[in-house]
C-alpha cells in the first residue's frame, strides 16, 4: 500500500513544484499506468520564512516547521519532508515534536555521495547552509568532507538564489559564474558538487560541469518514493 508523502514546502514555490513532479513522475515510472503519489502539501509564504532568517530567529522558525509538520501529521502524511536545504538546520527540533519521521536531505544525500565512492564535496546554497556549519557537519557523520566557496562566491550564490531563482528568473551570466565557482572548488579538490539549495538545479545541470553534481531535489524525492512505495535498491 502507497504511505502517504507529507511536504513542507514554499520555500521557495519554485523549488517545492519541481518536488511535487518529480514525486509524481518517479511514482507513474515505478507503478505505471495512471499512479501518481499520494501526498500532503503545506505550503509558506516564503516572504514570512525568509524574514525570519535575515534575523537569525531560528527558534521562531523552528515553531513556524513544527507546526506545519505536525498539521501534515494529523492529516494522515506517514512521513515529511522539508522541501529545503536551509530549514534543515532545524530538522532536529521539528523531528523531536511530532511522531512520523523526517526524511532528512542530508543523509540522503550522502547516500548518493557514498555510493560514487566520492568522500570530499563542494556545497553551493544560500549563506546560511554553507557557513552555519550543520550541513557540513551532519556530512561528517558520514566521512564526508566539505568544501565552500570564498566569501565574494558564497554572496553570490546566496544572492542569485534570492534575487533569481526564487523569482523564476534565469540569466545565462549567472549560470556561467556559478559554473566558474564550481570548477574552483574542483581544482581545490572536491571530486563532487551538492547543489545544496532546492532553486539551484533549476540553473546548473550535469551536464554543465565535469565533475558529479548532487541535485539535491531529485535525491529527496527520490528517497520519499522509495519510503512511500517501500522499495529498496
């Protein structure tokens, strides 16, 4: 029997759509016919969530996820999913208060990294993943080393996220610098890349680069698929 998929989502809209098709179109590719996933969506105004960041009112936010985590809870999800990077860095809390799990974007990423062989990663998101040390420290949990861009790239980045990608807006300078700062990482030694923001793969796909990028979207989805359908590889 298909669980149901809980999704915390709206953070950004843009990123929390291509979740919702890549669920579906990963369930239809397994189960054929007309299949689509069973899910629950609660979705944020992001201007609120994003707000409370610039602060650094990370409790607030915490009690803004739990409470969505535990309305998809009580609505019949099986399990959730935080369908953004950043908020991870209060995963713990929301798990701690409501009884289905968190499906975490970390550990399923480094499940991907793992399964290249691969144990050093650059990690490209917004400021707040790549510099508050819990994205990069959870993939030490797994002996997996993190790289960041310098601090010009990582603004960057952070400002191509807010400003572009979680408007729908897509320049090609953009996408050529942010593929320059991913072959920097490259020459000083990250054998991967963790498109470590849900916007980013709207830009950047493989075959933009020459060294494995980790969509951080398609893993998660993948992996709340797998959990819903109960496959294992």
């Amino acid at each position: 029997m298909m669980k149901t998929i809980g999704l915390i989502g709206g953070m950004s809209w843009e990123s929390t759509l291509e979740y919702y098709r890549l669920i579906n179109e990963l369930v239809s590719e397994k189960l054929g016919d007309l299949h689509s996933a069973k899910c629950l969506i609660y979705s944020f105004d992001f201007e609120e969530i994003a707000r409370e960041q610039e602060k650094g009112n990370w409790k607030r936010l915490a009690e803004m996820l739990i409470n969505s985590a535990k309305k998809l809870e009580l609505a019949g999800a099986d399990f959730v999913l935080i369908c953004t990077n950043t908020m991870h860095k209060v995963a713990k809390e929301v798990q701690e208060k409501i009884s289905i799990q968190v499906i975490s974007i970390i550990d399923a990423t480094a499940e991907e990294i793992k399964k290249k062989g691969i144990s050093r990663v650059g990690l490209l998101g917004t400021l707040f993943t790549m510099e508050d040390g819990f994205y990069s420290q959870q993939l030490a949990e797994h002996r997996i080393e993190t790289l960041i861009p310098e601090k010009q790239d990582r603004e960057f980045v952070h400002r191509v996220i807010f400003d572009e990608l979680c408007k729908g807006i897509f320049k090609g300078e953009s996408k050529r610098r942010m593929v320059e700062i991913i072959e920097k990482l490259n020459k000083k030694g990250a054998e991967g890349v963790i498109l470590g923001c849900t916007e980013i793969p709207l830009l950047i796909k493989q075959e933009d680069v020459s060294i494995p990028i980790f969509d951080t979207t398609f893993i998660h989805s993948k992996k709340a698929v797998e959990l819903a359908l109960e496959l294992s590889e």
